[in-house]
C-alpha cells in the first residue's frame, strides 16, 4: 500500500476506500466511488464558502497565511514592492517570469497605445447619474466595452486572448477616471501617451489647465507599490468569480466585469472605502475604545481587519504603512492616520482580535494614502480594480490553459420539498414562509 493515500472505512456499510493523496489533497470526485446503497449518486464534500477546498492548481501567487509571506510567482512582495514597477510585476504575473528589458519595453508600448476607449462608452457614462458610485460604472463599461470587441469571445485564440490582455490592462484607468470626471462633472481628460502607467492615471484623473500635466514622483511611486500590491491574491472571492465565470467560456471583458461586482462588496475590495468611512465617523483617539467595544459586542465589525488565510500581519499591511509615510511626506499628515494607529494599537493587544488571529489587512492603510492622494473615498474600490485587472487575467489564462479544468458547476445538498402535486389557487392556506403577507 502507497504511503501518500487516505484510507477511508464507510461505517454504513463497513467497506473499505483507500484514494490517493496528490499536493496534499484528496480529489472529492474519488469519493463518489462511496455508496451506502446501489441507488446512491456517491459520498459528496461539503463546504459553504471553500473553507478546504482548493478549487484549481496554479502557479501565481503564493500565500502562507500563518507566516504572513506572499509571493508572486516566487518573488517575494516586499522585493517587488521596492524594486519593481506595476507593469513589470502585471506582465510577471501573467507570463511566470520578470521581462527583460525589450520584453518590458514591448509589453508597456502595447499597454500604452490602448489606453483610449471608443467615444461612445463617454456617451455610456453620460447617461449614468451625477452622484452615481464609481464603482458601478466602472463595472457597467467594462460589460460595455465587450460589445466593442466581439472578437473577445475567441478565448481559446492565444493570439487574440493577448489582445484582449493589452486592452483591459490598458483601458481600466481610463474607464475609473473617466468615471471619476463624470462624477465631478468635469471634462474627460484624455491619455497621455507618454506618460507612464500610473503618471498617466492621474493625469486622467486630476489634469485641470495645464497643458502637460506632471505627476509628483513620489506620488507616481507610491501609487505602483499600491498597484503592486494588489495586483493578486490566488483564490480570493473575485478571482474565483473570474475563473467561474471565465469557465464558462465568457469573454474576458464581462468575465472582468463579474470580478470586479465581487471585488466590489464590502467584505472584499470595498472594504477600503468602509475604513476610510469608519475612521471618520470615530473622529478622534478618544473615541476608539469605545468603537472597539462595539465591534467587540458584534455590532458590526472592524473594516481593514481580519483575513481569511492571513492569521498573521498582511504583509501589505506592513509594506504600505511605510509608503504612507513617503507620501505623507509630500502632502502633509492625514489626522486620521492617528485613529488608524491607536485603533491597531488596541486591537493588537485586545484578547478579542488576539484569540481570532486578527491583524490589519491591505484596505487598513491603503484608503489614507489614496484620501492623501486626493482620490475621494468612493474611487477606493476602482484604485482596488485597475490593478487586480493583471492578477485576474493571469488567473483567466491559467483556468483556460489548464485541460482539467471544465465549467464551473458546485454541487448542492438538497433539504427542500420532493414531488408534490400543484395546489390552486384556491386551496391555497396562508403559511408563515419569509416574505408572505396575511
Ligand atoms: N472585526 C471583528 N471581528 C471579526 C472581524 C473583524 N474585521 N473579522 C473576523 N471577525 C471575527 C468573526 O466575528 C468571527 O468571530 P467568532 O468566531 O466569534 O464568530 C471570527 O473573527 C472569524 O471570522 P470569520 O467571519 O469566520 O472569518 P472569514 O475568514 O470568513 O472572514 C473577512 C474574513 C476578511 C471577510 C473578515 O475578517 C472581515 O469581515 N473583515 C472586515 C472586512 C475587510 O477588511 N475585508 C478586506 C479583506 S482583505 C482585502 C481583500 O483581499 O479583499
């Protein structure tokens, strides 16, 4: 008998299972083979929100959540947060390794020469309201500029999957400015090709009379260790939405628009504008205890706090702390900073967070640095986007790349009603279900 395999005893019918053991996983399908009777469809799994289970092989990023460590294809963040730029890590993601020098000149003059959008996608944003989110007409256009680029839906065309790849990467900061600009009732500011990725987002965003518009340097570096760091986190909620929604052979632009809904949930990438909206409504060091005892009586939770692999310091977190203070530097403190380090400081040492391995998280810090910025609260979760737009395409291509892959399709324990005949109208009784009215 092989060592790497788990014996199972079914004491239903007391027979005996041995299924192999791969990467320290079992396959749930070689469960099946465990019936209590003939009639039996096969042991199933259970697992609401993929607690332990591993939905696919991959080789991009890499966490481990007890020691605080993440990788990108081996690199460790803190190397790439110092020593890359958005671009070079976006192409590592996708392609396993760094660029060389032509590669990374090539890859940033396709990037660059997409970034304008077809001017009717203007006429779409126009048509959203003034105060609408950010967030959703950024997600809207994305669903929009699919029918642009029906060629898009040839996802198992390399050549034509890499077109697609230099247009998203390219075209989401002119879709989150742009969205930004309708929402202050501004002109769209064009892209300025010959500008960097990130000196060209904010020129998109904040160009007003000038003829050329120049981005602080520190600003423009801080903003690429920010893009960095949340270029990608294996098998989170919108990763795993892209991949789903991926499998089902949809073309990246909707698939992206799906990733990006689920990145926009509070409990995910929204949870930046939550910590930045929570901070204020504290207001000040002196009210922090008493916030914390609020979160700690379940009245709502600490935004930017807790994770679900990371039981140790985000290493984000950490990275970005120390770019807060480069930027704060250039455009002066911001007092809520101070709310945030008390906040850290007394939930680091309170028996509640302590006991539940809770740690600041990427969203604790990164919305000061964004308000520093000037990038107003509901542009957070956009700023979240644009650079895990990189991180979901590498996690598309390895999805359609990989042959054991197939559509996404969960299994269900089904608790309801069998075969019951139809009740008229008539006979029907009032009965206490949710939403029923006398
Ligand atoms: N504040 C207070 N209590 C918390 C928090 C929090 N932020 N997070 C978890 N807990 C408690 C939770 O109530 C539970 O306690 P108990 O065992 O007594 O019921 C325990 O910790 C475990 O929580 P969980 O909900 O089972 O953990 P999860 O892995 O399902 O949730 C999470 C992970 C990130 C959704 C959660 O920690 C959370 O809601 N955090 C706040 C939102 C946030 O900052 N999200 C950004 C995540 S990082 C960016 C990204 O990649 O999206």
């Amino acid at each position: 008998m092989s060592n790497n395999t788990l014996t199972i005893t079914d004491n239903r019918t007391g027979k005996q299972y041995e299924v192999p053991i791969e990467n320290n996983a079992i396959k749930a399908i070689d469960l099946r083979q465990i019936k209590a009777s003939e009639d039996d469809v096969g042991l199933m799994t259970y697992d609401p929100a993929f607690m332990n289970t591993a939905s696919c092989k991959s080789r991009i990023s890499f966490i481990d959540g007890d020691k605080g460590i993440l990788e990108y294809r081996g690199y460790p963040i803190d190397q790439l947060a110092e020593q890359s730029s958005y671009l070079e890590v976006a192409y590592l993601l996708l392609y396993g390794e760094l660029p060389t020098e032509s590669q990374l000149k090539d890859w940033t003059y396709n990037i660059t020469y997409h970034t304008f959008i077809n001017e009717s996608i203007k006429k779409v944003m126009d048509g959203f309201h003034y105060d609408a989110h950010p967030m959703g007409m950024f997600i809207s256009t994305l669903g929009a500029l699919s029918t642009f680029y029906p060629d898009a839906k040839k996802i198992h065309d390399a050549e034509c999957r890499q077109k697609q790849i230099y247009r998203l990467i390219a075209k989401v900061p002119t879709l989150g400015a742009f969205a930004y600009r309708h929402r202050i009732g501004m002109q769209y500011a064009y892209p300025d090709n010959d500008l960097s990725y990130e000196s060209n987002f904010l020129n998109m965003m904040f160009k007003t009379t000038e003829l050329k518009y120049e981005a602080n340097p520190v600003l423009e570096r801080a903003l690429s260790v920010l893009f960095i760091l949340h270029a990608d986190h294996e098998q989170n909620c919108s990763a795993s939405a892209m991949r789903g929604i991926g499998s089902a052979e949809t073309d990246p632009f909707n698939a992206l628009a799906g990733a990006a809904a689920a990145l926009y949930g509070p409990l995910h990438g929204g949870a930046n504008e939550m910590v930045l909206r929570m901070l204020k409504e504290i207001g000040s060091k002196d009210n922090v205890p008493g916030y914390i005892k609020r979160v700690k009586a379940g009245e709502f939770r600490l935004m930017g706090f807790g994770h679900r692999v990371y039981k140790n310091y985000d290493p984000r977190a950490r990275i970005i702390k120390k770019v807060a203070d480069e930027v704060f530097e250039v455009t002066g403190k911001d007092p809520l900073l101070d709310i945030a380090v008390e906040l850290e400081r007394i939930a680091l040492e309170d028996e509640y967070f302590v006991k539940r391995k809770l740690y600041p998280n990427v969203d604790f810090y990164s919305g000061i640095i964004y308000q520093a910025m000037r990038f107003p609260v509901d542009m957070f979760p956009v700023l979240f986007a644009i650079p895990r737009t990189s991180g979901w395409l590498a996690q598309w291509v390895e999805m359609l790349e990989d042959k054991e892959q197939k559509i996404a399709r969960p299994r269900q324990i089904y608790l309801g009603h069998r075969t019951r005949d139809y009740v008229p109208m008539e006979k029907r009784k009032f009965s206490d279900v949710a939403g029923a009215k006398a």
